[in-house]
C-alpha cells in the first residue's frame, strides 16, 4: 500500500521554502495488533496546522502526514469490540482523549503531529480513537470534520465548560478559512445569528449565502471591532470564533459585549505581540477567553450526530486524488481557498 511520509529532503515540495516535504512510499500493507483496526482511507482533508508541520513547528520527520481522514474498516485485531470490517470510521485527532474536560495524558497524542497521521491508503489506528461515521455522512463530509468542524463546534460548545451559546445569540466569525465556515454553518443551525469579517467582496457574497446576517471587509474596515459594534447596537457580540490571533484579538475584544466569551482558536492573521492596553477590556467586560483544542472522541461523536440531523453540507473548495496530494497541499498553502480542500480516492 502507498502512503506519505514527511522528511527534511523528501522529494516532493508543496510548500515552497519550507523546510519538511513530503515523500511517496510503497510498503507492505500493516497489520492490526490487539486493540487496533485497519482503515482503508477514503478522504483525508486540510487544516492549517498541516502547514505548520511542513514549516518545521513540529519535529515531524517520518510521519504520516494529517489530522483528517475517515475510511472503511478492513481488518481488526484481538479484543476489538466497536467496530468489524465494514464500519465506516473517522477519526479523532485528539487520539487519546475520550471525553469530558481534557487531562495531562489526553492531550500528548495527535494524529499527523506528534504521531502518524491519516495520508496512506491504509492506516492502523487504536479502536479508541474511533468513531463511527452517520449513515447519512458520506466519507468527504465525514473526514472534514475532525479538525475544524469540531473546533468550530467546541467553539460554539464553549468548550469542556459546556457553556454553549443560546439560540438568539449573536457570533462573530473571522475570515473564510474551515473553522470559520463551519462556524458559520453551526451557528445558523443552531439558530444563532452570525456577523462574519472577511477580505473580499465575493467571500462576503459567500458568506451571506451560508446565513450570515452581515459581513465586514476587514481590509477595507481596520477598525472592523467597532462596525460589529455598530451592528449589535452598540452591545458586541456573545462570542467570537477568534481563529486570527495576536493580530486580530484587540478588535475581537473590542467586539464582544460585556460579559461575552472568545473562543481562542488560532493564528491565521499571523503571530506577533499584543500590547496590554488592547487586553485591558478583558476585565473591563468581564469577558471570557477560553481554549480551544479542537475536542474528545465523545464531542466528535456529537458533532458528526448533529451534522447528520441538520443535513450539514461542508464547503469543499477543491478534490485532489490520492496520487495528487502534494498538488492539494500546494493549493492550500497558496492560501486561495474557501473551504476544504480534500484528498479523495475512489470508493
Ligand atoms: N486549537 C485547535 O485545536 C485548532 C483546531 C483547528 C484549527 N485551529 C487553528 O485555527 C486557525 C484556522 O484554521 P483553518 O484550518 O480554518 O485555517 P484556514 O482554512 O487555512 O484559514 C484560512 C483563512 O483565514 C482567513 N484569514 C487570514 N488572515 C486573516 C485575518 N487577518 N483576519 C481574518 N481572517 C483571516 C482567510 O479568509 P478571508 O480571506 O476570508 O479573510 C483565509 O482564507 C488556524 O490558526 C489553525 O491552526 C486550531
């Protein structure tokens, strides 16, 4: 079977001048031990963090590449219980964490980061980590999921607190990137309104199209916390989806009403310092920061329940065949998406 593997002088480059690449091999096909199942994986897809591996942030060398993958069950070994050939599976990036509010032990083990990821044909997971996939998912949906699905829908779940936003209540999204669009998504079904900042007039027309009741450009509106303001009377927002970091944060606490939270999920605006004067209203509003590491095996379970219930339909930007995956990574470190960019082989 053919799988990727990450490598300083691999010979594939997808992302230029990055220092890990990528290299294609053929291996025999592994066998499950006790505790462990056989995936032959069916779609994989991108995260942001994929690209912080082949930067270097990571000592990833000899890895499978990616968090995100969802697959038909073909071999089990002894003492499985939960799943048999057949099952259709994802898993959870998070290996080790089952359910509830993380512990020191849960949170060591990610898939594509600190142990092999999801990019082969066939992998070898722990039954743990798991879950099986909705009838009425299919593998594309199923394996976009994972990463940003879950860490938009910790997000909106107020992470393992569980203090989760009430129907009514109004959240902010930054940008068109996976988490924010599932972010979108589950809040309007959740029935939540939605204010979205975004760089482009045609990702605004997209985001109103998924239910954001309204849109501002960050590029032309710097000052966009006070245009939110503008837009909830004055009051801000109940909770942002902060997925843009030291750069953004002043105008998402800006953003917030008193006694607001701010899911604290990413880096995409960049890295950088932040002043104290621009943190002060943390405690001025009373407001709530709260983290965001994606979530455990049982808020996947959640997650993908609920997607089935609402008819959730991911925004796949663009699909890559298997043989095509260092072109899908090219595309998504050429940061042009909307949506998910997935690697997918016949079923
Ligand atoms: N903590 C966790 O467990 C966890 C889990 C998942 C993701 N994350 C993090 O969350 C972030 C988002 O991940 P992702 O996979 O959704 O990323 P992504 O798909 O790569 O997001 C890219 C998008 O970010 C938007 N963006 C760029 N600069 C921005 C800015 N200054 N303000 C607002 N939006 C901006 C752009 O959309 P526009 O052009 O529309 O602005 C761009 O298309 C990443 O930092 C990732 O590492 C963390």
């Amino acid at each position: 079977m053919k799988r990727y593997v990450f490598g300083r002088g691999a010979g594939l480059r997808p992302v230029p001048g990055a220092p890990v690449g990528l290299a294609l091999e053929e291996v025999d096909a592994p066998k499950p031990r006790a505790g462990e199942v056989l995936v032959a994986i069916r779609a994989n897809s991108l995260n942001f963090v994929d690209l912080n591996c082949f930067s270097g942030a990571f000592p990833v060398d000899g890895r499978i590449p990616l968090l995100d993958g969802a697959g038909e069950v073909l071999e089990v070994g002894a003492g499985v219980t939960r799943f048999a050939p057949g099952d259709r599976v994802v898993a959870n990036p998070h290996a080790s964490w089952l359910a509830g509010v993380p512990r020191p032990e849960s949170v060591g083990e990610v898939l594509g980061i600190t142990t092999d990821g999801m990019l082969a044909e066939e992998v070898i997971q722990r039954e743990d980590s798991l879950v099986r996939i909705p009838d009425a998912l299919d593998f594309v949906t199923a394996a976009s999921l994972p990463c940003a699905g879950l860490s938009a829908w910790s997000s909106l779940m107020g992470g393992p607190a569980r203090f989760a936003v009430a129907p009514g209540s109004t959240v902010l999204t930054l940008g068109t990137g996976g988490v924010s669009l599932f972010a979108v998504q589950l809040a309007r079904a959740m029935g939540c309104r939605v204010i979205a900042t975004t760089s482009s007039a045609s990702k605004a027309t997209r985001l109103e199209s998924l239910g954001a009741a309204a849109v501002v450009n960050y590029q032309e509106t710097p000052e966009w916390g006070a245009r939110v303001l503008e837009l909830t009377d004055g009051v801000g927002v109940d909770l942002v989806v902060e997925v843009g970091g030291p750069n953004t944060l002043p105008q998402s606490i800006r953003a917030t009403k008193a006694g607001g939270r701010i899911a604290m999920v990413g880096i995409v605006g960049g890295l950088g310092s932040i002043d104290y004067v621009d943190m002060l209203p943390i405690n001025h509003k009373v407001l709530t920061l709260f983290a965001n590491g994606m979530g455990s095996r049982a808020d996947l379970e959640d997650l993908l329940r609920f997607a089935a219930e609402t008819g959730l339909e991911p925004v796949i930007d663009s699909t890559f065949g298997f043989d095509r995956a260092a072109d899908a990574i090219a595309h998504f470190a050429g940061r042009g998406h909307v949506g998910k960019v997935v690697i997918a082989r016949e079923a």
